[in-house]
C-alpha cells in the first residue's frame, strides 16, 4: 500500500464504499475518545488493543529560570498490538 489512501485501500479491500469507510473510521474515533476519557481498554480481537493511561501532574523546574512549574495531568492513549498482527507484519 505505497501512497494509496487508506480510506480507499479498506473500500476497495472490503468492497464498501469510501462514504461508509469514513463513517466507520470517524465512529471508531468516537469509540476510543469516550473510552480515553473513562480510562477503558478498547480491544480489537486479532488486531489489538487501546489502552488508556492517566499520568499524574508532575512538578518541574525550569532550569533557565529556576522557577518551579505544575504540570496538569495528562490522559496517553497507547497501542499495542495484538498477537495476531505481531505475526502478521514478522511475515
């Protein structure tokens, strides 16, 4: 799949048409965005999974001014992949 849009290569692949692809993808997002904010696991059997991590707000300091800064919390959405795809992309 060298420079072939993604959202033609799963239409072609799948036989569904691009509006639908896109629809499915932008779904998809809202799927892992509410799931990010609840701190779920979003697991896609033979693919993967999304998994949601909170970092707590951390104090730095600022080595040129020397001042101390609080850093918010921070929400990180991270993947990792399933056994299946692991072996897939070995191949």
């Amino acid at each position: 799949m060298e420079s072939e849009n993604p959202v033609e290569a799963i239409s072609s692949a799948c036989g569904i048409s691009m509006p639908q692809v896109e629809e499915g993808i932008q779904a998809l997002g809202k799927i892992l965005i509410k799931a990010s904010q609840d701190l779920d696991i979003v697991a896609i059997p033979a693919f993967g999974r999304f998994v949601t991590e909170k970092h707590d707000e951390t104090v730095v300091v600022d080595h040129a001014s020397g001042k101390r800064l609080l850093l918010p919390p921070e929400v990180v959405l991270k993947f990792v992949a399933g056994v299946t795809l692991r072996k897939h992309l070995q191949k």
